[in-house]
C-alpha cells in the first residue's frame, strides 16, 4: 500500500513540478541511498508507461484492425524505457515496432534491445519521411527519444529529421517524461505535441506546458521518506494502479 503524500487533516500542498537538478537529485538519492538498481528503474518506468498507454489506448478502440505501435528511441535511458515499454506492450498483446536509430553501446541499454528482439518486436531500419504511411501504420507513436538529459538546442541528426517527421504526423503521440524537443523546464514551442504525457517519478517542470488530453504520473514506487524530503505531495493512486491521472 503506497503512503499517502499528505496526513489526515492537514491542507492538501500542490503537486511539486521538478527542475533538471530535482529530477537527477531523486534520481542519485534512489540509486545511491536506497540501493535502487538503474535496471529496475527503467523496468518500473517502462512498465507504467505501458500501462498509461493500455488506458488511453485500450485495444478494443484502436482505430486499425492491428493494434499497432510505434515506438520511437533514443540512445540514453529514455530510449531504454522506451523499449521495455514496447516489450510490456507486446505482452499486453499490441503489436509495437520499434525505431532505434543510435543504438547505445551501454550493455544494459543492449541486454533491453535483445529482449525486445528475442520477443519478434521488429525493428525499423529507418523512418519513412512520407508522413501518411506512418498514419497509415500505427495506431499511436511512442516518443521514448529524448528525455531529461536533452537540451534541445543541442539536438542532432537523426533526431532533428525524427523529430520534424513527428510534428507532422495525423495519430496521437505519448511522449515519456519530457516530450522530445522540449526544455525539461521551460518547454518548448518547436517540440513535439503530444496528446498524452507520461512522468515518470514526479512531473517536470515543463508539464505545466502540456496541453494534451491526458497526464499520467508513475510514481508510486517512491519510497515516502523521498517524497517528504523533496516535497513532491504526489497525488493518491487509485487502488493498486501504478498511474495516475492529473
């Protein structure tokens, strides 16, 4: 049972929204202090953001006889959780394709690329530039590109291309943490817009910018003592959910 942000009888704070240096302070203070693995962090994230997905996007709505998914990745930990997200989706029986243009050499990153492999996730050798078969394809993207470590105006090919290929797009795009292109936080007018986002830990400060129609928190797993100490006055989760709606 997770603990409540808030004891009984006190007025209720407002949910925290997280600087860089907030969300990498929580992120050093779990894998440091509370022996959190960087493995484990990115199977939570990326079985939440499945999750988040499945509820959004449950099956029997999806607009296309095969329930296809795009999930696009980058080479950081953003891209990781983006393709455990792919590989839950798979169990959740969708059928997700991924696009992972710069593989990382980091063998963590490497032993989550094989599983998705050894499950028959395809795997895009490129990204159609003619927008309307990526309508035509998918159901949804999955924008796992980017992230917290990105700033925006030091991002390069391919993702420029990506990116400006997913500005175009006609179906909804879940982006994971920080939509891709945005200050984690100021935002970002030349990003993405995502339809749903999805924060992973506590929503960053450019969530305030968000505009979509769903906001998802995964946080849940965060020790009390840590929520305290950072003040993040998460919200409840409903029942044994690992989401939350904002």
């Amino acid at each position: 049972m997770s603990c409540p942000s808030t004891q009984s009888g006190e007025q209720i704070e407002p949910l925290r929204y997280l600087s860089r240096l907030e969300a990498e302070a929580i992120e050093k203070e779990l894998l440091e202090d509370y022996k959190f693995g960087r493995q484990q962090l990115i199977e939570i994230w990326g079985h939440a953001s499945a999750m988040a997905v499945t509820k959004v996007f449950p099956l029997p709505s999806l607009p296309r006889k095969q329930p296809t998914v795009l999930v696009v990745c980058g080479p950081h930990q953003n891209g990781a959780i983006g393709l455990v997200c792919a590989r839950h989706l798979r169990v959740f029986e969708y059928e997700p394709t991924i696009f992972y243009p710069k593989r990382s050499p980091n063998s963590l990153y490497r032993d989550f690329t094989t599983q998705c492999e050894k499950m028959d996730i395809p795997f895009l050798s490129y990204l159609p530039t003619e927008v309307q078969l990526i309508n035509d394809a998918y159901n949804v993207v999955i924008d796992a590109i980017l992230g917290v470590d990105a700033e925006p105006g030091e991002v390069k090919e391919p993702y420029t291309s990506i990116l400006a290929t997913l500005k175009q797009i006609q179906i909804p795009i879940v982006s994971l943490d920080v939509p891709s292109g945005w200050d984690v936080e100021m935002g970002n007018s030349e990003g993405i817009s995502p339809d749903v986002l999805v924060s992973l830990a506590a929503p960053k400060q450019c969530a305030t910018r968000f505009l979509g129609r769903h906001h998802f928190l995964a946080g849940r797993f965060l020790p009390y003592d840590v929520q305290k100490k950072f003040e993040l006055n998460l919200p409840e989760y409903p029942g044994t959910e690992c989401v939350v709606s904002l």
